[in-house]
C-alpha cells in the first residue's frame, strides 16, 4: 500500500447537516421494541441516580414494551413449553404481515399462530412482568417512591424514591429460561480491546476502541484508493499490535510504513480525533467515504433525522431539521442532572408518565406541538406510538412524546432547550401514592417541577 492510505484524509469542518442514512438492516422489525431493564427505566429520582441512569442490559421487546424472552430447549419447530408452562409464558405473536429480516423470523407453532423467533429461537413473553423494563416478574418501579407498578400493587419506597427502603429482594429467573438480550452484544467474535457499545449519536450498536472511542470504517473495500491527509490528520488508523491475527470478520493491515492496522468486514477502520468521549460520533458526515462501524443500526422513523448541534452534540429532529424536544420532570431540589452536557439523561418511566398530556395550555399550548405519527406506525426499536386524546397519533422515544417548538426559526435552533413552562409544587407525592400539587404520575417526595428538553438519542 502506497504511503497515500497512510495520511488517508485531512483535517475536516464538522458540518451541521444531516446525518446520512443507515445502509444496513436496523436490529428490530416493526412491532419489536428495545427496552433498558431495571433501574435504568429511570422510576428512581434521587440526585445520583438522575445524573447516570445504567444502560448495561437492553432487552428485545413486544409491542406493548414486554420483555421478551427464550427457552432453552426450543428449537425450530420444536416447543418444549406446554402445559402449565404455556400458561406463565405467552408465545410472542406476529402479525400476519410481520417483516422478517436479517436474524428475525416468524415460525407457525401447532395451534396456527404465528410467533416471533430470534436467531432461530421462538420468544416468550412472562405474565408475571407487568412493566416494561420487568425480568422475571420483578419490576423496576420497585426502584422508585411508593407507588402502583402496573398489576396496581404498590412497590417502592425509599427517600427520594431511591429504593434503598422497601425494594424487595429479586427473585431469580425461572430455570430453563433466558432474557433476549439485544445488548450486550454477545455473538461478535472481537479481537482483544474492541468492545460493542451503544454509540447513541450513531443509532447503532457499534464498533470501540479500548478507548471506548467510536470506530469507523472506509466506505471502500480494500484496496482503497489513495486519499490525501494533510497535517492535523483528523483520521487515524486502529494500529494492531504485531502479533495480531485476523478474528472473525477481522484482519489485519500491513502497511508501506510497516505499521499493522485493523479492518472489519474488508473496510479498514478508523478513529476521529473529534470524538472526545465515549458515546461521541461527531466523525458521522464529516467525510462522506467514512461512517460508523455499526455492529447493529437501530431504527429512526421516516420523520425523525439526526442532526449535530452548534453546542449539544447530536440531537433528534424533523426531516426538515427542526429540533424535537420532550417534556420532563424533575425533584427541583436534586439538581436532576441539568448541569451534565446535554442536559438530564431520558428516564423512559418518567417520559410514559407524563405522556401526551404536556401541562400545556395558553400560549404554551400555542407554541408547541406533537410529531405526528402516520396512521401505519408500529412500534419499533426505541420507539412506540401514543394515541392522544383527540385520537390523532404522536411518535414517543424512550417513553417520551416528542414536540417541536415555534420558538425555533430555522434548522439548529434549539430556543426551547430548558425551558421551564410549568410552576412548581410545595405539596410533593405522599408516601401512600397519593398525588400532590404537580400531577403528572411520578410520586416525588421532593418540590417536582415540569420542562422541556433536547431529544437527544
């Protein structure tokens, strides 16, 4: 290889535009959805938990945000539940007109129904999970203040709703059987110090350094033509140690300057020295022949883009590039994690229980409104569909209904980032789950108060 590949690109303007599409299969067919597990739903509001909500355990989900799950002696056309057992697990049921694609499939069981299957598996839903988020029947409102989780028993407790009083011991899961787990990714067979991770600014489930900086791959399969890379080069190789040997998809580069550097899948791979924290993708359109190394495209509906801010990274917006925000809530005296950048990180249960209703009236009411949903939306990966009270249908994200904003004039303006449209409440939630001044379903033992906020993904 010519000394060329080696400075392959130059310095690079990170432009505001759009994000280019996805070219792989995302990860979910319509009607399966992605669901964080426990505590990450976010029901626990105290000041450390609101600030850094875990994302270690992403499960597959029904439609409805049930946890899927399989068993270990199914096989393709083989159901070792029946009996008792068909009676606490449910099979997953497909619509006639599922969409199967990639590792998905649809398997018609004895009795006729057509059933969702993963990798060949059949899935399952557990009757005794009654919130999203729930495994094995323990769920995640536990984590929270005292309140109804969704059978209508009440769990909870704690201060704050941190959980530390009253949150039950977690039964184990039932033997025989398995959470389908979207991530960690498990069935990629990775060299040492490679990882998958959730790269949110990418959509995608992706390739990382040890760093846990977001890798790139050459949209070119090798050998690549020759790019000029003038000093600072913004694109650096993944160096392979010397001993390195090819794994699965990847292999290894020699290079004219005798230095190794990784490839996956036949595109060489590539950091950007922009991206200066894990999570970061901000190489995403700054050169059109590289793009994130997704391991797992997630979905983004038709009408949703994502598009790089002039001081908050990467946020959701229309087509059009309009920012789309959602309406939170927060214990006022927490801090809640508005000083972290881009603001408090999606609480899912906090999101479904504010809903479609955003306390919004008056000029409020005037200057925000609903993304709309086509009347054909399924729900799918992070994203479900809310029916609104006047019947019309709006898009949600991780629990939140999404909004624009008039105060915005023009793509990248994000004039509602913040901004608190709602008073606060000097009666909070009580410990039996009754409701305070500020009603919008999350008990809060402290003074609650109502926002908007960037969607970010």
């Amino acid at each position: 290889m010519t000394r060329s590949f080696l400075q392959l690109f130059g310095a690079v303007v990170l432009s505001l535009g759009a994000v280019p599409a996805m070219a792989q299969t995302v990860l979910t067919p319509p009607g399966i959805t992605l669901q964080v597990l426990g505590k990450g739903q976010g029901y626990d509001l105290g000041k450390q938990s609101a600030a850094a909500l875990p994302r270690d355990r992403i499960a597959f989900a029904d439609a409805k945000g049930m946890t899927l799950y399989t068993h270990h002696a199914d096989a393709p056309g083989k159901w070792a539940c029946n009996d008792a057992c068909a009676k606490s697990w449910l099979p997953a049921i497909a619509p006639e007109d599922a969409q199967v694609s990639g590792a998905w499939s649809v398997v018609v069981r004895p009795d006729g129904h057509h059933q969702w299957a993963y990798k060949d598996k059949p899935l399952y839903t557990y009757v005794k999970d009654v919130d999203p988020g729930s495994v094995g029947g323990n769920s995640p409102a536990r984590f929270g203040a005292r309140r109804k989780n969704g059978a209508g028993a009440y769990v909870g407790g704690g201060i704050r709703g941190s959980g530390a009083k009253g949150a039950a011991a977690e039964p184990p899961l039932p033997a025989d059987w398995k959470v389908a787990l979207a991530y960690p990714v498990a069935d990629v067979k990775l060299p040492a110090g490679f990882a998958v991770k959730e790269v949110a600014d990418a959509a995608a489930f992706a390739l990382v350094d040890w760093r846990g900086r977001t890798l790139y791959t050459l949209d070119e399969p090798l050998p690549a033509p020759a790019f000029a890379c003038h000093a600072p080069c913004a694109w650096q190789p993944a160096a392979a140690p010397q001993l390195a040997e090819a794994s699965g998809d990847f292999f290894v580069i020699v290079r004219d300057d005798g230095i190794k550097q990784w490839a996956y899948k036949g595109r060489a791979l590539y950091t950007f020295a922009g991206d200066l924290a894990p999570g970061d993708a901000n190489g995403t359109g700054a050169n059109p022949k590289l793009a994130v190394a997704a391991v797992a495209p997630l979905f983004l509906p038709a009408e949703v883009k994502l598009r790089r801010s002039l001081n908050q990274g990467f946020v959701l917006t229309t087509a059009q590039g309009m920012t789309l925000y959602r309406r939170d809530g927060y214990i006022f005296q927490s801090g809640g994690g508005h000083s972290l950048h881009r603001g408090q990180p999606p609480r899912p249960a906090v999101g479904r229980d504010i809903g479609t209703d955003a306390k919004c009236d008056g000029q409020c009411a005037r200057e925000w409104h609903p993304l709309f949903a086509p009347a054909g939306a399924r729900p799918q990966g992070f994203w479900d569909v809310a029916t609104r009270a006047d019947g019309t249908r709006q898009w949600v994200y991780q629990g939140y209904a999404l909004w624009t904003y008039d105060g915005d004039k023009k793509p990248g303006d994000i004039n509602g980032n913040d901004t608190f449209m709602y008073g606060f409440s000097d009666q909070p939630g009580t410990k039996d789950g009754a409701k305070g001044g500020l009603d919008f379903g999350t008990p809060m033992d402290g003074a609650p108060a109502l926002y908007w906020a960037i969607a970010i993904p």
